[in-house]
C-alpha cells in the first residue's frame, strides 16, 4: 500500500469511527470509566457535576467557597488497546475482514479517549507482543495508531493471549483501562485474565464472523488453518463433519463467554 492510498484509507477510519464515538458514547465515556482514584493530588473549586463525596470541607469552610479533593487517576487515564492480529483475524465472508472490524472498534475507543484527553497506547500480539505503542495523547498520535493496525505486518500468524497480558502487566505500572479485541480462540489464558483485571479495568471484545458458526455443504474442501499453515482435504458434505465442527466451535465460544462474562464481575 503506497502512502497516498494509506493516508486516504487512515482518513476514511477517522471520519467513520469520530462519527460512531460521537454517537455512541457521547459524554458517558467520562463517567463510565472516571473511577475515584486512590493518590491525592490537589485540591480545585467545585464544578458542576462533582462528586460532592470528594468535597474538602476544611478549604471550603476556609475560602467560603466549594472545594474538591482530586484524585490523581481522575486527572488522567490511560487506555491500552490490545489488538490480536493472528492468522484467525484475516477471516472474513462478508463486507469486512476480522481484522478490519477490529480496526475501527479500536479507532472508535481511541477517539473516545482523545475527547476525554486521556492517553491511548497500543499492544499488537500475534503468539508474541509484535509491536508495542507507549500510551500518549493526541489526535496525531491515534492517527498513528490507525496506520499501525492497517499497515502492521506481522511476524508470526499464532495467537497468545496470556503472554501478551503478562507484556502489557509489566509495562503498565498504573492502572489502566485495556480492551482486549480478539476472537479469543486461543488456550490458557483465564487465569492470566484474571489477575490482569485485578488490577487493571479489563474489557474483553470478541470479533468473530458468522460464517465461523457452521461448516457450509461444499463438497471435498483443502482448508488451511491461518495460524499453523496447516492443510487438511475435508468432506464438507458429510453430516457428520458438520456437526462435529459446529458442535466444537460453540463449546468454544461458550467458554469464552463465561470467561469475558465473569471478568465483567470482577471487583
């Protein structure tokens, strides 16, 4: 891709994913992620809308007017998107790619935090962290992070999830708010989740494609798994065949909804 087409395709994202920001979140992002922080910082003149829990009753009786104690994770948070760009995610039978869909859910978060003036970092991970982008603020610097998702070429075609939040434990020291988009077909990484929500606020978002649900009657296939090369000659008109994938693939996707539903509860 020649950077002419590369600056109109990074555009085209920013002017579709600034729209679906604006319309989704609107003002909520604020209030659904501003959590009360546990480091003092300073103390400012009460604002509408603050939390009158957080008033500083000893500088409001001293100045007569309403002052507030500021947190210093209400000053500033730090969004971390997690970007599975495995094999698996170049699947796709309708308008988009996996790996396009992706693209924009992560530009559409990004915008949302720019318009809060928080700080985005990137982690793109295959079975490995293939890139990592330090948290920082800016339109300019999400725009980077548009062309890094379209333009990145990976590595490896594995997927690792546990490994890439033990990467993303060690780099951030201060609590973060991370999206973790992935189709999530990967092992042993449940534990590995749920010590990183324990102190992060971790959100899971799995992208998948419909056509993954079910094995269509096509007759004798070669296939290839994106992920290990691998070629297997499969009998698609056999019932059997069928059911078996479809019965595979919803165990999997059933497990994967209760560990995304239970990380939702986590404290």
């Amino acid at each position: 891709m020649d950077t002419k087409e590369l600056l109109k395709k990074v555009r085209k994202i920013e002017i579709k994913t600034r729209r679906l920001s604006d319309h989704i979140f609107g003002g909520e992002y604020h209030s659904t992620f501003k959590g009360r922080g546990m480091t003092f910082s300073e103390v400012r003149q009460y604002q509408y809308g603050d939390d009158v829990r957080n008033i500083d009753w000893n500088v409001t009786a001293r100045t007569n007017l309403p002052h507030i104690k500021v947190f210093e994770e209400e000053r500033e948070l730090i969004m971390m998107l997690m970007v599975d760009i495995s094999g698996s995610e170049l699947f796709g039978t309708e308008e988009q790619f996996k790996n396009e869909v992706v693209t924009e859910i992560a530009a559409t978060l990004a915008f949302s935090a720019t318009q809060n003036n928080d700080k985005i970092g990137l982690i793109l991970f295959t079975d490995d962290v293939e890139l990592y982008i330090p948290p920082k603020k800016g339109r300019s610097h999400v725009l980077r992070i548009i062309r890094e998702l379209i333009e990145f070429k990976p590595k490896s075609k594995g997927t690792n999830v546990a490994e890439a939040l033990k990467f993303m434990r060690n780099v951030m020291k201060k609590k973060a708010i991370v999206f973790v988009l992935s189709d999530f077909i990967a092992d042993d990484y449940k534990q590995t989740l749920k010590i990183a929500a324990g102190k992060h606020d971790v959100t899971g978002i799995r992208v998948f494609d419909k056509r993954e649900e079910e094995m269509p009657n096509i007759g004798m296939v070669q296939m290839q798994d994106e992920e290990t090369g691998e070629f297997l000659l499969v009998n698609t008109q056999s019932k059997t065949v069928r059911k078996n994938y479809a019965k595979f693939y919803h165990e999997k996707v059933d497990i994967i909804k209760i560990v995304l539903r239970n990380l939702e509860q986590e404290p």
